[in-house]
C-alpha cells in the first residue's frame, strides 16, 4: 500500500506564507511520491484549492461539524468542505477532544458525517503521558476507535486512523519505533475483527515526526504514514519525510 504523508497546520499560516510554502513543496516533491495531503485552516481552504490545483497533492480540513446543516453558528459542514475539493478531513484532534471537549461519540458522528460528504476522515487516537503511564494505552486507543467502528459499520474501510500519543504532540518526544508499531498492531488488530479489508486501512502516526526520524518510523510494518504538526510547515523538511517514505 502507498504511505500517505499529511500536513496538519493546526492554527498556523497567512495568505503570504501559505503561497510560499506551497509553491516549495509543488516544486520539490519527487515524480514517484507517496500520496501527500496538507489540512490547512478553513479561511484557507479556498486559497490552497487553487495553489494545489494540478499538483499531485490532496487538500485536507482540520475538522467537520457533526451537523448537516442548520443553526450551528461558526460550523462547516461536509458539503460545504467539499464545494472546496476537501478530499480529507481530520476527526478528534487531541486537541480538540481536549480543548472543545470532543467526546468519543461525537468524533464518531463527525467520522460518520465526513464520510457521507465524500471525503476521508482521518480519525485520531492516542493517550495522555498519564494514562500511558498507568499502563492504559491499549484500552484508551482501543475505545476511541471502537466508537468511531460501532457508528460507521462496514464502511470502517473508508476511514485514516492516526495514532497520536498526546504526550509526542509538539513536544519534540516521538514514540520509540517499537513503542509506536505496537500500538498500530493494536489498532490493525481492532480494524481486523471488524472488516475483512483493514489490511488496506491507512494508521499514520502522528507526534513529533521530523526529516530525522520519518524513515524509520514509516519502516515499521504497520506505520502506513505520518500526521505532520511542526515540520510540515518547513517546505524542506516536509519533503524529506515525504522522500523518505518507502
Ligand atoms: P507535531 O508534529 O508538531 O508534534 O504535531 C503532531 C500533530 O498533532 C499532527 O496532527
């Protein structure tokens, strides 16, 4: 399966900056690359549609209301991301089940929304320093994306799942390679037992990826891509991480 490499700027970029970086990455990305997407702010997504048109890279959002429509002031919904070529869309941040108080059955309603647009939700998961440290990983993960496979049924095989340990997150601390490949084992496993295509699943790990450590993470046989905060805003070293995907 080709990796999927995508860039999340979570609340970061301007008109000026966003033109430079994507015209750098447009003229470095490699003629036989991974599939590549960026999940830009919202108030960017038309500027970015007409930067990327005709490139090989995919437009992603960072979020999608749970809503189809109606009186839900200061939401998207998934038509309207759509009417601007978002092919991707990004589900339970941990910061946003952390700062908006995103339940796991709200990430799962917005999984399910994106997927009845047409685009690809990008489900996260992943545990908090305290809960890895009480030895609750697996179980943490595990009913994340339960909710997200009770809601979505056989149509799991349209769904990213990202692993993103919160406590990796902009902290310059990746997980070790065993310690991520483990749990997208965990994560293969779940899918597994819940459709017969998980072998075709994208889990991408996200927290802390750089050009220094890429190649060895998206070595790992069950790493199928990364979710790229800080780096994915250096035009050179997100290339580098895309180079490095095998
Ligand atoms: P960093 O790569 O900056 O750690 O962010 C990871 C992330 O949260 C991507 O969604």
């Amino acid at each position: 399966m080709k990796k999927l490499i995508v860039g999340n700027w979570k609340m970061k970029g301007s008109l000026a900056a966003n033109e430079s970086l994507i015209q750098a990455l447009r003229s470095g990305m490699p003629t036989a690359a991974c599939n590549v997407a960026l999940c830009v702010p919202s108030v960017y997504l038309s500027q970015c549609q007409a930067l990327l048109a005709g490139s090989a890279i995919d437009l992603g959002a960072q979020d999608v209301s749970a809503h189809e429509s109606g009186a839900f002031t200061g939401e998207l919904s998934g038509a309207m991301l759509r009417e601007f070529g978002v092919r991707y869309c990004i589900v339970g941040h941990s910061e946003r089940r952390q700062y908006h108080a995103e339940t796991d059955t709200l990430v799962a309603l917005k999984a399910q929304r994106a997927l009845a647009s047409g685009m690809t939700p990008i489900v996260c998961v992943g545990e908090t320093l305290d809960e890895r440290e009480a030895g609750q990983t697996d179980e943490v993960v595990k009913r994340q994306l339960a909710a997200v496979i009770h809601a979505n049924g056989h149509c799991i095989s349209e769904i990213v799942v990202a692993y993103e340990p919160v406590w990796a997150i902009g902290t310059g601390k990746t997980a070790s390679v065993e310690q991520a490949q483990q749990v997208h084992l965990v994560l293969r496993s779940q899918l597994r037992a819940a459709s017969s295509q998980a072998d075709r699943i994208h889990i991408l790990y996200g927290g802390s990826m750089n050009a220094a450590n890429a190649a060895q993470l998206l070595a790992q046989p069950d790493i199928d891509g990364g979710l790229v905060g800080g780096a994915s805003l250096k035009a050179p070293d997100f290339l580098s991480i895309i180079t490095s995907a095998p």
